[in-house]
C-alpha cells in the first residue's frame, strides 16, 4: 500500500463557511496550498481566513484545475449545487485529484465520476460518507459511516445555535446562515425606535422607490442597509419616529412594485401580536 504526502499538495476548497474556514486551517498547517472558491461568501467569513496564506480563485474552474484534492462544504441547492462536481468539472480537474465530500451526496454525479474512472481518465479516490448507487462497490470509492451532527455536544449546540438565529431575527431583524436570503448583522434597536424590516424583489430602482414612498408618507429616515442575493433583496430602515398609522403604511406599502413582505419591529401596533418580548406584525404581499 502506498500513499501521498500533503505537503506541497494543493488542496481545493469549495464553500468557505464555518466549516470550510477550519479545513483551510488544517490544510495549511499540514503544509498544504490551498485554493479556495466561494462566490456567497460573508465578510465574517472572510474575516476568518487566512487571506495571505491562501489563493481565492477567480472562478471554480480555476481551482477545478489547480488542485490536488478537493474538499466540498457547500449546501445542496437544487438549481445551484446539484451534481457541481459532473463530467464537464471532472474534465477540467488533474487525473489524480481526490475529492473528499462530506457535505451532501447530490453534489457529485456518481455516474459521471464512474465513468471517469472506467475510461482512465480518473484515478484519484472519492471519499464521502453518503453511499451512492453508481459507485457502489468500486474500489475508488471510499464511504465513511454519516456521523454529521450526531454528537450528544453537536445536537447541544446547533439547538442553541438555531434558537440564538431566530431571538436575534425577530428581534433585530438579523439574518445569519440564510441559504436563499443575504447575510444581515444588525445592532440591537434603541428601546423607543422602530425599524422596519422590507423583502423586496433585487430590480434596479425598487430601492429608490421605497425611500421616495416613505418620503411621501412623511417618514424620516434614521439608517437604512440593503442587502441583496439573486432575485432577493433584504432592506431594514429605522425609522425616526413612530408612524401615525403602522398599519395603513405596511397596507400602502404592499401596493408598492416589487415589494414582497414587510415587517415592523418595535411597538407600532397596540396589540397582542408578537408576545413575549417581540411585538412585530407580518404583511406578506406576495410569495418570494
């Protein structure tokens, strides 16, 4: 049995989250180049990688090409990831390269990947922990048991990881480890402000339509932050003062062009709704 060595490598890493952070750590301190690609990527999560330590390619076929091994940590999206490591990638990668996939099964075509190995023109090993039908019994393949999150540690803190996410949302208006919505880190509100939170359509002017609205409606603006992803856009403003009429604003404002949803947080709405602690109101205008 004979191996490789890791120094001097170059390893590919594709999504570079949470996850994805901590492996280009390790890989570095095994000696290992390191590529990375993540076209979503957070400024937090930029924040943590060791940028001059590091290449970000330009595009994944850069790193499809450059790399030794590859190490996946992307979720599975239909329309975006399903089958991203397929023939045409497989085409592009060193004959060699050893893809590591521990991320989610649909992200590598099985069959593609079987069929390099069958015509030579793959030779490197395929490790995940998610069985796959058309590489079942090929000796390229190597499946580990799917542990996941199944530490009694793991379930712990992903509960209290997943309850923090939605306190801070309904109560800031934050969203953090969206796959579909940007990323929005947003400072808890004054006790006596009011902020509207905005999911419009990512056009160009929906933006300015919005603050010319508000304008009209005699609403002076505090601080407003627009984030978009895809056909999404996320907009939050704080508002100066508490409208005359919430209610009849959020009724205006959905007859606004490219306005899907809006919500208040604060106290505009002497009701119930929201209790305990939050006290916001959801006018949804039309599916996303």
């Amino acid at each position: 049995f004979v191996g490789q060595e890791l120094t001097g490598k170059t390893l590919g890493v594709i999504g570079l989250g949470h996850i994805g952070s901590r492996v280009v750590g390790a890989a570095l301190s095994l000696g290992m180049k390191v590529v990375g690609f993540d076209p979503a990527l957070s400024l937090e999560a930029a924040w943590r990688l060791p940028g001059d330590q590091m290449t970000r390619a330009k595009n994944i076929e850069e790193l499809y090409k450059a790399s030794d091994y590859i190490s996946l940590h992307v979720p599975y999206i239909k329309d975006k990831t399903h089958h991203l490591i397929n023939a045409e990638a497989l085409a592009m990668c060193k004959p060699g390269v050893s893809i590591c996939n521990f991320a989610r099964g649909e992200i590598v075509d099985g069959a593609a990947l079987r069929s390099a190995y069958e015509n030579g023109t793959m030779t490197g090993k395929y490790v995940s922990d998610f069985a796959d039908k058309d590489l079942m019994g090929h000796p390229q393949h190597l499946v580990l048991p799917h542990l996941g999150a199944s530490t009694a540690e793991a379930e712990e803190n992903s509960a209290a990881m997943a309850a923090d996410q939605i306190i801070d949302f309904l109560q800031t208006g934050s969203i953090r480890n969206s796959v579909n919505f940007p990323d929005a880190r947003l400072e808890p509100k004054e006790a006596d402000s009011y902020r509207l939170c905005i999911v419009n359509e990512n056009n160009p002017g929906v933006l300015g339509t919005i603050t010319t609205f508000l304008g009209e409606e005699g609403i002076n603006i505090d601080q407003q932050i627009n984030l978009s992803r895809g056909n999404v856009a996320y907009t939050v403003i704080d508002l100066e003062k508490l409208p005359s009429d919430p209610e009849g604003l959020q009724n205006k404002l959905g007859k606004v062009e490219g306005i899907l949803s809006s919500r208040f947080i604060g106290f505009p709405f002497h009701t119930e709704i929201g209790r305990p602690g939050t006290f916001y109101h959801v006018s949804w205008y039309q599916e996303v």
